[in-house]
C-alpha cells in the first residue's frame, strides 16, 4: 500500500487551493485524487467571468481561475491523478506500519500508526489502496434535482437542472432546446438564462418561490435585467407535462406559506424547464467514513482547524457548505491546510470544545466548534432578509463581536472576525440576531 | 408496405408477460416475433410496480391468481440464477393494530394456507420489531417466503433470453388492425411512430423540425397470435373479435427514497389489505433504495403518469402511520404504473383470464387483466398459455433452448478483490462514470450494445443503474448521451430519453463540434 502525508479528495478549487498551501507549509508529500479527465471541477465549465475579484483583484472566467491554480500545482511538482475514483476512505487504527511496510525496521511494532486513514480509489490502472496521515475532503456539491424537489407532474424529458445544462452547452456543445423556463434564482440559473439568450434560445422567465431571490444582485443585473428577462417571485412550477419531451409547466403563484394561491395557475408551454433550486455537499464519502454532518449546510460539523469529528478528516468548500464566491471557497482550504500541516506534523491539534449555538435566525455557522485560544473568522448565513439588524456574538451574555447589517440577505455569506483575546471562559458561544 | 416473413407465433406485447410467454416458447421449435410498442420492455406496468414477489396468500384460493402466483413465487431463486437478475427471498409483514385487523390477518393466514403459500405465521408486537426494528404496529401476518427483485433486470432477461434462443424482437411496433386471412394466418398492421432512427426516417421535411414525426405502416403474418399486450389487452381482444371485456386502470403513485434509508428497512410493510387493494406500503428494493405507495386511482387514460401533489403528501403522510423514516430529504424521485384490471358490470374485479377461444379467434392466446401478482407469476403464466396451446398443436422441443443469461456484471455488487481482478482483465471497469450508483464504464458500453437493440437513455438506465442515485443524472448523464452518440453513430437530435418523441437535445450550440 502506497502511503502519502495527505490526500486530497477532488482536484476542483478547494482541492487546488489546499494542495497548494500545504506545500508552502511544508507538506509536500501530497495526493489529489479527481474523478474527472481534468482537474479544474465545476469552474470547467463556468466560461463566465467574475471570478477572482476577491482573491486576484481581476475578473476571471472560471478556467481561467481554475488554470491559476492548476499551473501552481504543476510547477510545486505536487502529484495529482486524474479519472481516478475514490470509492471509500476508512479509518483504521488496525494497519501497522510494518503490515503495510516490511522494509521498514526503523519503527516498533507498537508505536502508534499515523497513516490510519486507507483510501481505496480506482481508475483504468486498477485498483488502488493508500495510506494517509490526513484526507482533505474537496468533493464539492451536487445540485438538487427535480426529483428532490418532488415537483408534480409527468417525467419527461427537457427537465434540466441548471448545471447539466451548462454542461451540455459549454463543455460538450449541444443544445438542450429553445423554449426555456428557468426556476429558481440561483446564481447558476441566472448565468443559464443569459446563457440560453445568447445562444438563440428564449428564455421566458425566471421564477423564484422566495420573496427575494436567492442569487447574488449582480447576476440579477447582468443576466437578467440587461437582457429583459423577466424574474417572478413568489412563483413556482406546480406540474411538468408531456409524457415525451416536455410540452408545458403550469406555474402560480404562492402565499406566505410558499403554498400555490388557487386560480393564479397558468399553462405555459415550453420544451424545457432548467432547475437552480439548490445545491447539496456532497457528502457520500463523509459519511461512509463516519463524518457527522450539520443537518443544516448538509456538510460536515467542523472545529476551527476544519477538522471534522474524524480525527485527520478534513473538510473545506463547497462540500463543507455552500459558498457564493469560488474566491471564498479557495480562502477557506488554505486556512484548512494551515491547521492540516500542522496536524501532519504533529500528530494532533489542539482540542475545540466551545460550541457555537445560534439563534432562530441563523441558518448556520462555520465552524461550529472552536478552541478560544486563537481568532477565528466565523461564516454564517440569516434565514431570511432582514434589515437594519445587527448580528451579535456573546458568551454568557457579554458581546464579544458583532457586526451591523443594513441588509442582511440569505444569498450572500457574513463573515465576523472573533477575537480570542475576548473569550474568558470555555463556555457556548451564541449568534443572535437584534434588530 | 413491407412485409415480414411468415411467423409461428407472434407476441404482442413484450413487457414481462410477453417477453416470458417469448422465452417459455423459445423451448420448442417455433419462428417467433415480439411486437413491443415502445422502445424497450419495461415502459409500462414491468417496470412500474412495487417490484415485490408475492407469497400468493391475498388471492381467494381456488383463482389462477392465488395458484400461479404460488408456483412462481416458488420457482423464483431457479429463474434467478438461470437468468442472473438480483432476487431476495427478505420476507414481507402485514401489520396490524386492531382486533377487526386480526380477524382479518388471521383469514388471511388461512386462505394463503389454503392456496399453499407456506410458513406464514401471526407474530406479535415483539417479534415484529425483531423483524423490522422501526415499525409501527401491534402484530403482523409475517410471509416468509415473499420477496423483492429488481423488475427492469427480470424483464430485460427474459428478452435477452428469448432473444438468445431465436426470439425476434421488434420496437416501436404499434399493432393497430388484425385480420384472419382464409387460409388460417393472421394479417397483423402495426404503426411505427419513432423517427430518427438511423434508416426508418421516411419523412424528408427534415429541415425545419430538428425531430420530425414519422409514421410508417408494417405487416405481419403469423400462425398465432397472443395477446400480452398488458394495458392494451382489451384493445387487441377486441381486434380479434373477443369483444366485452371491460378493463380499467388502477394507477398507483410512489415516492423513491435514498439509498441511506434502505438499511432501516429489512422486508416489505404493508397494512391489513382490504378486498381489493393491498394498501400503501413501503418497500425495501433489491438495490438498498425504499419506495413508498402506492395510491390507487381508477383511471381510464393509460397513458398519463403524472404524479400529483396530493397524492405524494397522502403517501407520505399514510405511510408514516407504518414507518417513521419518511422524509422529504430522502426523495430522489416519484414515479406511477397502472395495472390492467378485468372488471364485471359491477365493477368487481376479476380473476386472470388466459383463453383460446376456437370458435370466434383459433391459434390466438388471449391474456386478460393480467395485473398483480403478474411480476410473480410470470412464468407461470406463460406455460399455463403454452399449454393451452398444446391442446390444439403438438410441438416440438428445441433441442438448442440454453436457459442461461448472463447479465451485465455489476461492479458495485463485488468485493474490493473482485473489483481488483476485474479491472485487470477489462480496464473499462476502472472508470467510474455514474458516481452515486458506482457504474463503470463497461457497464455502460455493454448496455449501450445490449442484445435487444435498445438505444435510448433510459435503456442504458435500465440495465445498469446509472442515472437512478440521488443526483439523477446530474454528474453522468452528459457522458451517457455523448457515449450513445458515438457508440451508436446517432447524431445529438436522434439520441432520445425513453419514449418517441422523448428527444433529450435540440442541437448543437455550435455547427463545428469542438467536443
């Protein structure tokens, strides 16, 4: 059995962005394992801009930020394989190093393993087995589907979600139609219904079931309004028809309680219906590996190492929860690599019991466990717009950060520095909101 | 108009019945043709049920229901292993609260005795939540024997089967006319209705319709004629002169689970049946996933599968009465199937009908109302069928008959070992291409090249998984439409979902392919 410091699970930007500062912290015995031909994941196929901003102060298409990275990994020499597919990672205290390694005589027999992670991945060369000091989870997310969704109605085809369609379109060049409704505002389904546009097909609407839409308002700018497309809220597709391709929606209008309001259902037809209802970390490998996921961002329940309950799994991306910027993405696996290398070095880190509560407003915080001994940035989303608010951090009952927002939008992530110095005790921290 | 050869024995239909009455027939020296409607054999009710293999105890005893449902639940593991389509021999509660339930439970017990399904026993409330921890429920009728399968696989295997020993199948064969020529032989016209199928395009308006519908005309003669055309079967007794069958449809919705819920459910759970209807349960299937339902609603219209609003929250709600693990976080996907139910005049539904009927329609087998628990006794149908044809003709046994298949090996299915071994010999099995169900590439390949000449998504799905896990299609479904195109030498607007008409691209983006 192969054994590698860390192995990085998903050569997309956390991927990336975690091999590359590890290897500047000293960590250069590193693996990125990526299932697909290329390394790059979703930002492939991404050929907008607005990439970077953040990170590189440019804008970017996604290849062009993604190959940034890609060419850093190759001249740090770090190895990566691509078409490679990790089917499980398991934690194994069982593996000595003189099982996996018979030549070497230098360590005894009962001294403890550090490579106690095995990961089992195939690819044409067949099937193969590593030892890991620490795995880096980087699997990204998947998009929720129709299916998911449970929307009535009949299954056939032109029912997309926004991501397959991009696929379709920018990296196999074909056409998934012309007459195309979009629902959900999802940044992706904006950029697929400008997308769509450009490309000589209709795009009748965008439908949100929100009463704001859940993506970023420069999207809702640069592809929607620049090109008149029209945006409902508070709508939604209440049946799919057509037993072949698709024929129509019937989308209405819905109340307070996202419940369809009787009599505003309308037929449309159309041969396509593209989905931006959400996305899900993809969790499949986490969870096999016993990862405790935080049923609220469906990704793992980390410290403030990114550390999950796990010991040497690590988490960061969009497969840890869901971000708006590839460029936040990326920061968030270089802190993880910090602690990671550390992690590598020394076997362990210093232990996080202070836990983060959070109020009815919050949908959710990374991470959500915390040392107190060092600054941490805290990522959190509000559940639903709020306005003139100010998100407040304490410990038994004392401030100790908190941020004022005119505006507070679920779309876009709040980040609040927390200052270890302001910690007194070992106790719950709790995010509230006050307006 | 083309005309085909003169057939022994034409099948219409090749769902589950069809394709069994087709391999069953393959045992004796017969020229016999498949007429399919669609474009694969599990469109309709074969591949749209709760895939459960029934213990034979809910049909009054004495009926072809109760009898063939027995013998075919018996024979299951032989037909397993012969065709190589996944069985699980898991066992099935009925669960109860009331002293009225038990009353019934225990006139269940007696009946299926009765019928001779085998090892059934009340059990109480401990016992039961030995069997299946979760479960809501007071006692149970607990049916060893009963089980689940995988009703896409046993379908395509029977075809492939039939098709090994000489089966021709025909898809997109629509029958719309028979005639009984003077000389004995029936004159069959069916429709076809695909287009862009490489060679069957007739229309040449092609320029302004990227997917132009062509309807073409074909005749088949044939000996005998047998009708297991599932929902159309009254449709095609009434063109053989066998008029007055009333058939209804009983469509039932389901809800499809994630696989993470499939390891807190070991059997089947259902509820005490009524006279006439099983009841919503939730079922374990053979790949780890659960379904719930099914509703049932009369239908009239055979072709509609919508699944409504309402119908998924009474699903859902109903079922969580039996099981608490019902959750909108696990629906990856809803689906219906109609059964094809014989009624009287009252509407009281009746037993199945297999008939010769010499004097109005000689040589054509007649299957009437063949719903559940046809997926169980399929088999046996189809002989009891060739039986009766066997009364009016001796036949002679294909010494040549070979009553093994072999499916496509499942690499998910094998152990790390395995897996090892079989990339080794076959490198296409390390490339994984659907990552939530793990299907490799050769799989894919294999399925795309499938026997039966199937060429759509769906049959891709079918016979491999992919496409089922919780992402639907998100992560694979381009490689698979790009893998058709090429494999088959289709061009984007020719590659279809499932159905005529199902056409899944509109185009390219551009006229050059960079791709």
């Amino acid at each position: 059995m192969k054994k590698v410091d860390a192995i990085i699970i998903g050569g997309g930007p956390a991927g990336l962005a975690a091999a590359i500062e590890l290897h500047k912290n000293g960590i250069t015995d590193i693996l990125i394992l990526e299932r697909e031909k290329q390394m790059g994941g979703i930002l492939r196929q991404c050929i907008h801009d607005g990439f970077g901003l953040t990170r590189f102060k440019t804008t970017l298409s996604g290849p062009e930020y993604a190959q940034r990275f890609i060419d850093e990994v190759i001249k740090l020499y770090i190895p990566f394989k691509t078409d490679t597919t990790v089917l499980e990672i398991a934690d194994d205290q069982t593996y000595s190093d003189d099982q996996a390694n018979s030549n070497n005589q230098t360590k005894s027999a009962n001294q403890p393993n550090t490579y106690n992670k095995i990961i089992t991945a195939v690819s044409k060369d067949g099937l193969i087995q590593y030892q890991a000091k620490a795995v880096i989870l980087t699997m990204g997310c998947r998009e929720r589907t129709r299916g998911a969704l449970a929307i009535p109605g009949e299954r056939p085809a032109g029912v997309f979600t926004a991501g397959v369609a991009q696929a379709y379109m920018n990296l196999y060049n074909r056409m998934p139609g012309k007459e195309i409704v979009i629902l959900g505002s999802g940044d992706i389904g904006m950029i697929m219904a400008r997308r769509f546009t450009l490309e000589g097909a209709h795009v009748q609407a965008v439908l949100e079931i929100q009463p704001v839409p859940s993506g970023l308002p420069r999207n809702i700018q640069q592809c929607l309004n620049d090109y008149e497309i029209p945006l409902y809220l508070n709508h939604t597709v209440t049946e799919i028809h057509g037993n072949a391709r698709l024929t129509g929606v019937t989308v209405a209008k819905v109340d307070e309680h996202l419940k369809p309001i009787d009599g505003t259902q309308q037929y449309n037809s159309c041969d396509t219906l593209i989905l931006s209802v959400g996305l899900i970390p993809e969790n499949e490998l986490s969870i096999d590996a016993g990862v405790l996921l935080d049923q609220r961002t469906k990704g793992a329940i980390i410290d403030e190492h990114f550390q999950t309950n796990v010991e040497g799994l690590f988490a960061a991306g969009n497969v840890l929860h869901v971000h708006d910027l590839v460029d936040f993405v990326s920061m968030e696996a270089e802190k993880l690599a910090e602690s990671a290398a550390v992690y590598i070095k020394e076997g362990k880190l210093p232990n996080c019991s202070i836990e983060i509560k959070t109020d009815h407003n919050i949908g959710h915080t990374i991470p959500q466990k915390i040392s107190g001994n060092q600054d941490v940035n805290l990522s959190l989303r509000v559940k639903s717009l709020l306005k003139n608010c100010k998100i407040v951090i304490c410990q038994n009952g004392v401030e100790i950060a908190s941020r004022k927002m005119k505006k507070a939008l679920p779309a876009e992530m709040i980040y609040i520095p927390i200052k270890a110095n302001k910690i007194k005790t070992m106790d719950y921290l709790e995010v509230k909101v006050e307006c | 108009m083309k005309q085909e050869q003169l057939y022994d024995v034409l099948i219409i239909g090749g769902g589950m019945i069809g394709s069994a009455i087709a391999r069953e027939m393959s045992r004796y020296k017969l020229k016999i043709g498949v007429l399919e409607k669609n474009l694969d054999v599990c469109y309709e009710t074969s591949g749209r049920n709760s895939a459960v293999v029934h213990g034979g105890f809910a049909y009054d005893t004495g009926t072809l229901k109760a009898r063939l449902c027995v013998e075919g639940n018996q024979m299951m593991e032989e037909l397993s292993q012969e065709l190589d389509f996944s069985f699980k021999r898991c066992g099935k509660v009925l669960v109860g609260n009331t002293e009225e339930e038990m009353e019934t439970l225990e006139r269940t017990l007696k009946q299926g005795e009765k019928n001779g399904s085998t090892g059934l026993e009340i059990i109480d409330e401990e016992r039961l939540h030995e069997l299946v921890p979760a479960v809501v429920g007071k006692f149970a009728l607990f049916s060893p024997n009963s089980g689940i399968l995988d009703p896409f696989a046993y379908t395509i295997a029977l075809a492939e089967n039939a098709h090994a020993n000489g089966v021709d199948y025909f898809f997109d064969r629509e029958v719309t006319d028979i005639i009984r020529k003077e000389d004995g032989t029936y004159l069959l016209t069916v429709c076809e209705k695909n287009v862009s199928r490489p060679g069957n395009v007739l229309s040449t308006n092609t320029t302004s319709n990227p997917h132009p519908s062509t309807h073409k005309k074909q005749e088949f003669t044939c000996r005998w004629v047998v009708n297991a055309a599932g929902l159309g079967c009254g449709k095609i007794s009434e063109m053989l002169g066998i008029k007055g069958y009333k058939i209804i449809g009983s469509k039932g919705d389901y809800i499809i689970l994630d696989k993470r819920t499939g390891a807190l459910l070991p059997m089947p759970v259902y509820p005490v049946p009524s006279n006439t209807y099983m009841g919503i349960h939730v079922t374990n299937t053979i790949d780890g996933n659960v379904t719930v339902g099914p509703n049932a609603e009369l239908v009239t219209d055979f072709e509609y599968y919508g699944v409504p609003q309402e119908s998924m929250d009474y699903l859902a709600e109903s079922a969580s009465n039996l099981w608490p693990h019902i959750h909108k976080s696990d629906y990856i996907r809803n689906y219906s199937g109609i059964l094809p139910k014989w009624v009287d005049e009252n509407g009281a539904i009746q037993d199945f009908k297999i008939e010769i009927l010499d004097s109005i329609a000689p040589n054509a087998i007649n299957l009437i109302g063949i719903e559940s628990p046809g997926l169980t006794a399929a088999v046996p149908i189809a002989r009891y069928a060739i039986n009766l044809m066997k009364e009016r003709e001796e036949l002679e046994e294909n010494p040549e008959f070979n009553p093994k298949r072999n499916g496509i090996k499942r690499f998910s299915e094998l152990t790390t070992d395995e897996k090892s071994q079989l990339i080794k010999d076959n490198p296409d099995y390390g490339e994984v291409i659907c990552r939530c169900e793990m299907v490799t590439k050769s799989e894919i390949l294999q399925a795309i090249h499938n026997p039966l000449g199937v060429s759509t998504l769906t049959g891709v799905k079918y016979r491999t998984r992919t496409m089922m896990g919780r992402c639907q299609g998100g992560y694979c479904q381009m490689r698979l439409e790009q893998m058709i195109e090429e494999e088959l030498e289709k061009k984007e607007t020719e590659v279809l979902y499932g159905r005529q008409g199902s056409w899944v691209l509109s185009g390219k983006v551009r006229e050059v392919d960079y791709s």
